[in-house]
C-alpha cells in the first residue's frame, strides 16, 4: 500500500523535505546555469549542458509537485 494510506503523517513529513531538497537544487540551478555561462566556451556544449541541467530542474519540479499532491492526499487521511 502507499505511504500515504498507511501512514499518511510520514508521508506529510516526506513531502515537506522533497520541497527542501527541490528548493536547494533550485538554487543549484541556477548557479550551474552562471557557472556554464562562464566557463563554456563551445556553443554547441553549452547547449548541450544547458538542456540537461533545464531537463534535471523539470524533473525536480515534476517531483515537488507529486509531493504536493500526496500531502495534500494524506492531510485528508490524518
């Protein structure tokens, strides 16, 4: 069974520190996009790179926001 159906307080306490941890890797994100600016010089790695550190953000975001939602589920269950 789910985290949230069994224990729906850890699953609420889960939450709130993926949106921790997707509030650092915001930051990350934005200091790895200063940092590529630079010191790549190739515009074609810069694409590269920049399309894979846009790519890990979005896939932090899409995290956070299935954590919401499972807070939101378990706050019903408590």
């Amino acid at each position: 069974a789910s985290l949230f159906l069994v224990n729906p307080k850890k699953a609420i306490e889960i939450s709130f520190e993926i949106s921790k941890i997707e509030a650092s890797i915001d930051e990350l994100y934005r200091d790895m996009n200063i940092s590529l600016i630079a010191e790549v010089e190739s515009e074609k790695v810069l694409i590269i790179l920049k399309d894979v550190v846009d790519t890990l953000e979005e896939i932090a975001d899409v995290i956070r926001h299935a954590a919401t939602y499972i807070r939101y589920i378990s706050l019903h269950r408590v």
